[in-house]
C-alpha cells in the first residue's frame, strides 16, 4: 500500500511492518497505540521503525492512517477518553430510591 508520511512516499505492507517490528521492544504508551501481532507500540515508535525517520518529522495521525488502512488495530490516545460521570452523593441516591427527582449542585 502507498502512502505518505512526513511528506515521502512509502510502499508499505503488513507483512513488511511485521517484519520491522519483529524484536523491537515496546517503549511505554503515552499517546495513541497500534497492536502489532502481540503488542502494543506507540504510534510514533512504530512510525520512526518503520520509516526511519525522525519522530518529529511526522505526526502520529498520518501512521496512525496507514496502520489502520493495513488492517492493524490503532487505540487512541487513553488521556483523551471521555471522564466517567461522577458518583451521585448518599442524599441523591436516598433521594432517588425514595422516587424523588434527583438534585443537581448547584
């Protein structure tokens, strides 16, 4: 598959990025990730691998893009996950179970 990072173009495979990635050791995930057979590699790792190009030299959505158009399985950056709701306090959940509408804080 042709794409191009950091604005060179690049015939990349799944078979090849396999290969790349092939005993290279999964530094900690900050950021978004790829899963390559069995592990997980930050995105800018496997693009600066598989390019051999400078990390900054490209953005970690354009290898995101290739990977997932290789068919491997990208997972976004876990700090911009949506914040759970917070827990209602023990007077809203009284309230609720009694039936009274719930009260938001003002």
């Amino acid at each position: 598959m042709r794409c191009v990072i950091a604005r060179y173009p690049f015939d990349l495979t799944k078979g090849g990025v396999l290969d790349s990635m092939k005993g290279v050791t999964p530094e900690p995930i900050t950021g978004e990730s790829v899963t390559i057979g069995r592990r997980r590699y930050p995105v800018k790792q496997v693009g600066e691998v598989v390019t051999r190009q400078d990390r900054r030299d490209f953005s970690s959505g354009e290898v995101t893009r290739a990977m997932a158009r290789l068919g491997f399985t990208c997972h976004p950056d876990p700090e911009l996950a949506p914040a759970p709701e917070p827990a209602a306090t023990p007077v809203q959940t009284a309230s609720a179970l009694l039936g009274g509408t719930p009260q938001q804080d003002a």
